[in-house]
C-alpha cells in the first residue's frame, strides 16, 4: 500500500506541468526589457535590462525627454532597443 501511493505521488508530479518562467515586462519585435526602473537622480531616465533572442543582455539607460539611449552602441540592436525604451517611457 506505501508502495502504490509513491508510485502514484510520483506519477501525479510527472504528469503537472512545469512551473511558468517570469514572462518579460515589454517586447518590440526580438528585444524584450525587464527589470524597468526609474532613475533616483534624474527622474526623466529609466534603467532598464534588455535582452534579444541571440542571448545578447545588456543594461541601458534612456532619457525619456528625447529617447536617446546610453550606451549608443552594445550587442543588442538599436533600432528595436530604442522601440521599447519608448515604450518603457510612454507606460513609465
């Protein structure tokens, strides 16, 4: 009988699906940001960490009040990183 209810509690973990990963805050296109916050000194600029499905990661830093990114160059496309600081900033 304690046999058949560990084959069965371990029948029932196998069966459950695997627990969800954290979905991203906001993606454009291949580039999705995360872990979005706003700047403690400049209130205009957002930190946010970016990522693309290459695997590229990356801290940036965008002004709000014109959208320019800081770094302007880095592993993960600009065009499409620029998209969702815009983003960032219109929700943030």
């Amino acid at each position: 009988m304690k046999r058949l209810c560990g084959l069965l509690a371990l029948l029932l973990v196998l069966w459950l699906p695997p627990p969800a990963a954290a979905a991203p805050g906001i993606c454009v296109g291949p580039v999705c940001a995360d872990e979005i916050t706003r700047s403690a000194k400049h209130h205009f600029q957002l930190r946010l960490k970016v990522s693309d499905q290459q695997g590229h990661r990356e801290r940036l830093t965008v002004d709000c009040r014109d959208g320019q990114l800081s770094p302007v160059s880095g592993p993960v496309e600009r065009g499409y990183a620029t998209a969702v600081a815009r983003r960032a900033c219109r929700l943030g």
